[in-house]
C-alpha cells in the first residue's frame, strides 16, 4: 500500500481545538497549501477569510450549527473556486 493511501486511510478529524490564534509563519503555511490544492478543471482559485474576532467566531458558529467553531483560537473559512454553471 502506498503512503498517500495510508495517510487517507489513517486520517482524522478532530474537532476540539485551543482557543490560540496561529502565528503568520502558521497562516502563511496553511495559504499556501490551498494555493497548491487540486481542484476541478485544473483551477486553483479559491478564497480565504481569517477571523479571530470571537463574536464574529460565536455568531458564525450558531448559523452554521457547528458550535466548535466558536472555540477555534484562528477560524480558516475557505471555499475553493471553480467554473459555475451558465
């Protein structure tokens, strides 16, 4: 079995996180991963929003029902771009 397959298969997800906001360093890192993701038709648009203000944090956590995102240090919100239909 090939390490990328092995990496999938011991993937997880872990939604507990420290309320630390990340460094630039961490910020920069992480841009620039999804810089290099692979998307649909060869595209790699995409668009990020960085938020650590914590009501924003706990007012997006209560539309998206998802109350782990109120708790994150340095909340990521990334949508990945691509043709939209005509």
């Amino acid at each position: 079995m090939n390490e990328t397959i092995k990496t999938q298969l011991n993937h997880r997800t872990i939604r507990a996180f420290k309320d630390q906001p990340l460094t630039k360093e961490e910020v920069d890192l992480l841009v620039e991963v999804a810089q290099r993701t692979a998307s649909s038709m060869y595209l790699q648009a995409y668009s990020i929003i960085s938020v650590t203000d914590p009501e924003l944090k706990k007012a997006l956590a209560a539309v998206s029902g998802q109350p782990y995102v109120a708790t994150s240090g340095h909340l990521l919100i990334s949508r990945n771009g691509g043709c939209l239909p005509r």
